[in-house]
C-alpha cells in the first residue's frame, strides 16, 4: 500500500488537478469542518464490525481514496472506500417490486464486497462487483468465499477494471452506487448504461447513495426519478412505466 508521504502526494495531485488551487484550499476548509462535527458514530462503526463477525468477513471500515492501489491516470476520479449500512440497503430495495430471478445486480465500486453479500440473500440471476482496485478487488472475493450468510443469488463474481468502461450484461439490471467517482466516470458509466439500454431496451433500476453527481441523471431524458432524499436517489427506466 502506499506510503504516508505518497499518500499525502496523491491527495494534493488529485485535488489540485479536479479544484484548481483556490477550491482545493477551500475543500480542505470544509473536510476539517466535516470531520469536527460529521463523523462516523461509534454506534455505525459498531453495526459494521457486528456484520463482519456475523459472517465471518472483512467488509468494515473506511479507506481514504489515495491509500488504494490504482497506478492508472483514473485514480484521481475516484472516492474513499466506505461500507455500505445494512439498514440503508433493506430501506432502499424494500419500496421497489423487482423480479431478481431475472435480473443482474451490479455493484459499480464495490469496494470490499459487502453489497455483494446483502445482495446475495436475495435470488439474483447474477451479482457482480466493479472494482478498480485490484486490493480491494482480492479482498471481495475473499469475502464472497468466506461468507457464511444467506445467499440465494446464481452466480457471484468481481471485475477488476474502471467503472466507466464497464459493459453491462443483457437482462433486466439493478445498478447500485455509493458515490463511488466524480463527474467524469459517472458521465462515462452514464453513457455506457444509455447506450446498453438503447441498443436491448429493458427494466433498470439505480440505487445511488450520497447522490453528489445526481444532476447527470436528472438531465437525461431516459430515467425518471422514482425516489429522492438526503441519503439516496432511485432512478429507473422509462421503458419500465410503459410496462
């Protein structure tokens, strides 16, 4: 993993190259007022360790973006690892009638893999993770051997690989992201989605939490807004209202 000095080097390359110097002064103004009084509570810290000794996994934690192992100029467009509540993700499936049956489920930064484990209970033809970094990547699949939760889902796998190049597979789609990249991957995954659901037209749902990028979905004519709040937007299809 990279060291302290080379961390600090990417961090300040990075914010620099996406801020320009007086946004990343004023970044670093607002992150030290985040971290003073917008922490994690020992009480989140503690549900996400509960969940890793319940399944016998390793899912838990927070990875600043600098520390992780991407050597590709897409580092910089990336975000800090953190895992997913487990409360947060039943309240985001719960309103929604899916037929998972038929139906891939498609983690775009999944980190660790813990999604890919709460998505496991539910009988998905197929779940798989998208991860550029290739330390998490290992990690995940790890855990997916690990795991001695319910798991219901066909078939299981992690991509290595960016997000924004990613080929979406034929079938009906759930596409889960917790702010995984900035507005340059998430326009290119926006198009890559568009293009697939134009050229084989079918029922797609987005789950994306911490919705920092939403304008990009908003702007486009097609998906509709089926939920939004602090925590996450829902977007989905239009092909699917016709249906």
């Amino acid at each position: 993993m990279p060291t302290v000095v080379h961390r600090l080097s990417r961090r300040v390359q990075r914010s620099l190259r996406t801020r320009g110097l007086w946004g990343s002064l004023g970044h670093a103004v607002r992150s030290l007022l985040a971290r003073l009084g917008g922490a994690r509570s020992d009480k989140e810290f503690a549900a996400d360790d509960d969940f890793d000794r319940r399944y016998g996994v390793d899912t838990a934690g927070v990875i600043p973006q600098a520390d992780l192992d991407v050597e590709r100029d897409s580092w910089v467009h990336g975000s800090a690892y953190v895992a997913t509540s487990p409360v947060d993700f039943a309240a985001v499936l719960a309103p929604f009638s899916l037929a998972p049956e038929r139906s891939s489920f498609v983690d775009l930064g999944c980190g660790k893999g813990r999604v890919l484990l709460m998505a496991a209970a539910l009988p998905f033809d197929r779940i798989i993770g998208v991860e550029y970094s290739p330390a998490l990547s290992e990690v995940a699949r790890a855990n997916l051997d690990r795991y001695r939760g319910p798991r219901q889902a066909r078939r299981i796998e992690v991509h290595t690989g960016d997000a924004g190049e990613y080929d979406f597979p034929a079938g009906d789609l759930v596409v889960f992201m917790y702010h995984p990249f900035d507005e340059v991957v998430m326009a290119r995954v926006l198009a890559q989605l568009s293009a697939s659901l134009r050229a084989a037209p079918r029922r797609a749902l987005v789950l994306y939490f911490k919705p920092v990028h939403a304008s990009l979905w908003l702007q486009t004519e097609l998906f509709s807004v089926r939920h939004r709040s602090g925590l996450y937007d829902v977007y989905e299809h239009r092909l699917a209202e016709a249906a």
